[in-house]
C-alpha cells in the first residue's frame, strides 16, 4: 500500500473520530441542558419540543387534550428502562384562590391531588390528558364528585396545574404546567335590537 493510501486513510480516521467526538459532546450538551445540570436519561416530549426538567404554558381544553411522549435516553438499548407514573398536582407558582364544596370553603393550592379531576389515557410510552367536562369546575367535580362545587368567576387560568411525570425507577421528575379553557361567567352578551330604545 502507498504512502498515499495511508495518509488518505488517516485523515478519513481522524475525521471520522472527530465526528463522533463532537456528535458525543452535543448529546451530552443535550441531556445537560448545556451543561448546566446532571445527564438525563429521562424526559419527556410536547408539541415536538423535548423536556428535561420543566416547562409551561399549555392548555387543556374541553376538545384539545395535551399529549405527552415519554422517553428514555437509553431506553433501546435496556429493557429495564420502561415506564413511568404521571400524577397532577396545584402548579406552586398559580395564584391562590378560595371554592366551595358544599358550603365549606377550601384553598386550592391546599389540595394535594388533582389528577381524579381529569381524564388520563395512558400508553406504553405516552399520555393524554383531557377534561372530564368543560372548564376548572369540571376538575374541582372530580375530584370531589359526591358534592356541589362552586367556584368564583375571578381566577387566574394559567399554569394553573402541574403534571409531575416520574421514571419507572422514581429518580427522575420532568414538570409540564398547564391551564384550563375559561368557560366560567359571561361569554359574550347578545342584544335584542326590538328592545333597544334611543
């Protein structure tokens, strides 16, 4: 073999490695957040956007559930490595506020658990998350569906919930905040020109 050949297929090596090297190193910066936290073998996907730690902004509404892919980094190359739990809880960042159940007044970020408020299909390796009814009422229903719930017009809807999505191992959490469509109040309001008097 010539010279030649070997110096070509040096370079064709170096290249190559140097590739790889690179590919390694943007994977990690990837799973570090660009190195900013610990590697995650555990995330989650919305809308085509991958999540590793948390994210917000999201609405569930009566006809438009949010869908979750849930993924592992090496999870092609473990059989372990497979399913996860999803839990729904008050968003620590919403703004408190006061309803009604039955007469008693209860705060909402004092409940611990809202996930019997919703509609939670789920897959091997993704979700949906869907409304039992219309609005944050049909929530507060289910979760305490034995009773009369009522709720005052003047809420926040945004963020208002957090799904907390946790690995099959329980060492790895990835947060998606999310609000309910507004259906409580007044819509809109429709005039009736024969009434008008000018």
């Amino acid at each position: 073999m010539s010279k030649k050949k070997n110096k070509k297929i040096t370079v064709i090596v170096y290249i190559v490695l140097l590739l790889v090297f690179v590919a390694l190193v943007g994977a990690v910066a990837i799973f570090t957040n660009g190195f900013k936290n610990d590697f995650k073998s555990f995330y989650a996907v919305v809308d085509n956007k991958m999540i590793l730690d948390s994210v917000g902004g999201y609405i569930v509404a009566d006809n438009n559930p949010l869908s979750v892919d849930v993924k592992y980094t090496f999870g092609a190359f473990s059989k372990e490595q497979t399913g996860y739990s999803v839990k729904i809880v008050p968003n620590s960042n919403a703004k408190d506020f006061d309803f009604t159940v039955d007469g008693d007044v209860y705060s909402f970020k004092a409940e611990k658990d809202y996930t019997k408020g919703f509609k939670i299909d789920k897959q091997q390796n993704s979700f949906s998350v869907s409304l039992l009814g219309q609005g944050l009422l049909s929530v507060l229903q289910g979760v305490f569906p034995e009773s009369v719930v009522e709720l005052d017009s003047e809420v926040n809807f945004e963020n208002l919930f957090t799904i907390v999505i946790t690995s099959y191992d329980d060492s790895q959490n990835v947060y998606v905040s999310f609000g309910v469509e507004n259906v409580i109040g007044v819509k809109g309001i429709v005039l009736d020109h024969s009434e008008i008097i000018l």
